[in-house]
C-alpha cells in the first residue's frame, strides 16, 4: 500500500490551501458576524445564510474546486477516497470551506446515496440541484424515544400503500433542517413487510420538506449553540404521504444503503477531524509562545512542550489509521474495511478533543470563547462527532466482534 497523494491529489490540495488562506480566512469573521445577528435564538424561521456564502461558492466552482468528495470525473473531481483524504484535512482547518467546496455533510452522504442507489427521476430532481448547490438536504434517522445507538430500534415507519408510501414517526438531530435552502430529507425507517431478516426491513425515503404531515418540533442546541443558519432539529412525521417511487432502491433496502453511505462520510469526517487537530495545535503553540507569565513563555510552563510532543504524535497516528482506511475502503469496500472504518470513528474525534482540550487550557478565557477562536466549536465539533453515526462503544463492539469471528468465536457465544 501506498498513502503518497497522487500528483492530481496534490493539486487540488494545493489550490484548495490556497483558496481557503486567500478568499475564506479574510471573510470568516465577516461570516460569523452576520450568522449570529441572524441567528435569531431557537427561531429557525428567521435564519439567514451569510450572502457571502454564495460568493465564495461560485468563485469556488468558477475555479473547479467544486464537488472533490465524488468518485466521478463528470460530476465531480473524480477522486478516490484515498485521493480526496487530505483535501479533507484542509476543509477541516474552517467551519465554513467544506459548504464553500459543495462538499459538507449531511448533503456529501446524501448526494452519495442518489448517486450510488437513486432513479434516474430522483437523480434528476434532488441530486441535480444538490451537486450544483442550489438547494441542501437533511438525513432523519436517529429519534429521541428509543437508543438509536442501535438501529433495529427504529419506531418511524415507511409504510407501502398501492402506490404510496405512509410515513409516520419522530427524528431528531437532523442536521441542516433549519437551512432556509434545506428542501429534501432521506428519512429512514421502519418497512416491517419488506423483508424477513431484521436487516432488510428499513427503508429510505425522499420526502420534499413542503410535504403536509412534516413539521419541524425545534432546533436543539449543542452546548448552548443553535449552529445557525442550519440547526439540528426534531422533525415529526405525522401520516406524510409520497408516490412510492419516492423509495430509494426499493423497500428493505435502508441498512445496505446505510452501510454504503456512511463508509466514504466517516473518512470524510476523520478527515476534517485531523484538519481541526492541526489548526488546533497551531494556535496552541502560537499562545504559547507570545504569551509569557511569571517571566517564561506559557509554553515552557505545566507540561505544554510535552503536550505539543503528544499532540504531535497523536495527530500523525490517526491520520496514518485513516488513510489506511481511505485505501482499504477503496480497495475492499465499506464491508471489507468495517474494521479500519469504526477505529477511525473512535480515534479521530477523541485525538480532536484532546489536542482542543489543551489548547483552550493553554488560551484559558479566550479559549471557551466562541467569538475569539474556533476552539469552543471545535470542541462541540469532536465531542459530537462521539456520539454521531454511533457512539464510540458500538464501534469498539463491532471490532471486538469481528476479532472474536476471526479467531473462531461466533457471534451466538457472545454474552
């Protein structure tokens, strides 16, 4: 195996590091600014996307940085997974390059799945203004009454009628839902009828936001923070009704579509993840060493060398561990890189959250304040991300599981 970028891996890394110092880092502020004035508390109604957003998204297209995160030379840069890792990296140093590349998530993962499983109709309809960046969409599986940690729990249905299909049920933490561009929702659920294994008995359904029976609860903050202008909400199903063909790839089909999304999204999110870490560390350094006290540099005080040195270390080890999932992924496919993939999962937001964690202590007051650097969203950003597309103990099973099977121990000796 080998992880050296290949030469157009290097370019667009290159042209995206540049446009991100050149065009993003002078407006951040600007950006911040106008999301919070318009931010308007939990009163999703009345959110507006910073004008300055669609700017540097055309700029951005206009210079074919647009869409890289798509294995498709037509619709996208034509990357691998492996290809676009450290192109990742870079959009992870800002909050705002992923949406200005037209590759944020939840829209990545879901304009994956219209490619990947969608009709031509619905590719047509959703996935076209998607990858031209017109309009956003939201994915609604987890819910709040049940441990969504496992999703067989599911209690939302997708219930085929004649030539429609009945949805009914509660999500929330549906990313993006408070987007005054966000349109379309994939809504995953229960099809109790369409299939006789549990793991073909969901199903994944388009549903138009504007469709009746839909209606947004409230946005919920994330330690105190609406992540304005796009949310993360609760979202009712109260008997929504949309033509059958609405169904992506058929009834039953939900956990292999999940599996497929959710490969490609996590490397992209580990990703973004070692980005933060070093955009972490190099503020933390940066403190350290122009601001003194009791007459040293902060950073030759309490242990902070060495906490570079960890920081160092830590961030090399997980981007190496995800680069090899990148590989594998391509190589063997999501199902042959399980393994690889939920150790990622695991290690990249806990190494973010620690390297943040030192740098705000190494800032003290000026690092929980969200106005003065990007550690506190960093922070919620790591710490989130333990807790998204499954917690860190569902993935440390999953590999135990399958270093058990290897070795001879079936999944019905497990206690």
């Amino acid at each position: 195996m080998n992880f050296e970028p290949s030469d157009r891996s290097k370019d667009y890394r290159e042209r995206v590091q540049r446009f991100i110092r050149e065009h993003i880092r002078p407006v951040e502020g600007q950006y911040w600014t106008y999301a919070r004035a318009a931010a308007h508390g939990g009163d999703w109604r009345r959110w507006q996307v910073p004008p300055i957003v669609e700017e540097l998204k055309a700029r951005a297209r206009a210079e074919g940085l647009w869409n890289l995160f798509l294995p498709d030379a037509k619709l996208g840069a034509g990357l691998s997974t492996l290809e676009y890792a450290p192109i990742a990296e870079e959009t992870g140093h800002s909050f705002i390059a992923p949406e200005v590349f037209n590759c944020n998530a939840p829209d990545t993962g879901n304009m994956e799945v219209l490619y990947r499983y969608g009709s031509e109709e619905q590719k047509a309809r959703w996935l076209t203004p998607l990858l031209a960046g017109e309009i956003r969409s939201v994915f609604c599986m987890t819910e709040p009454d049940v441990a969504s940690s496992d999703a067989t729990n599911m209690q939302a249905t997708a219930v085929v009628e004649g030539d429609e299909v009945v949805l009914n049920g509660k999500k929330w933490w549906s990313s993006g839902i408070g987007d005054p561009r966000a349109k379309i929702a994939i809504f995953m659920a229960r099809t109790p009828d369409a299939g006789t294994d549990r793991h073909h008995q969901h199903s994944m359904v388009l549903v138009p936001l504007d469709t009746k029976g839909v209606e947004i609860k409230r946005m919920l903050p994330v330690f105190g923070d609406y992540d304005a202008p796009h949310g993360h909400g609760e979202v009712h199903f109260r008997d929504v009704r949309v033509p059958r063909a609405n169904i992506i790839g058929g009834p039953g089909m939900g956990f292999e579509i999940a599996q497929g999304r959710l490969g490609p999204g996590r490397i992209h999110h580990c990703m973004r993840c070692i980005g933060a870490a070093e955009e972490a560390l190099d503020l933390m350094i940066h403190r350290g060493m122009n601001r003194t006290a009791f007459g040293k540099p902060l950073l030759n005080l309490g242990g902070n060398r060495e906490r570079v040195a960890e920081a160092r270390i830590a961030i090399d080890q997980a981007r190496l561990l995800t680069l090899y999932a990148a590989w594998k992924l391509d190589e063997l496919g999501a199902l042959g890189a399980m393994t690889e993939i939920s150790a990622i999962k695991v290690v990249a937001p806990n190494v973010l959250q620690k390297v943040v964690d030192d740098a705000i202590q190494l800032h003290g007051g000026a690092g929980v304040s969200g106005d003065d650097t990007q550690l506190a969203s960093f922070f919620a950003q790591a710490r989130t991300l333990r807790l998204a597309d499954g917690p860190d103990e569902v993935h440390k099973g999953l590999i135990t599981r399958i270093e058990l099977a290897k070795r001879g121990f079936s999944k019905s000796r497990e206690s």
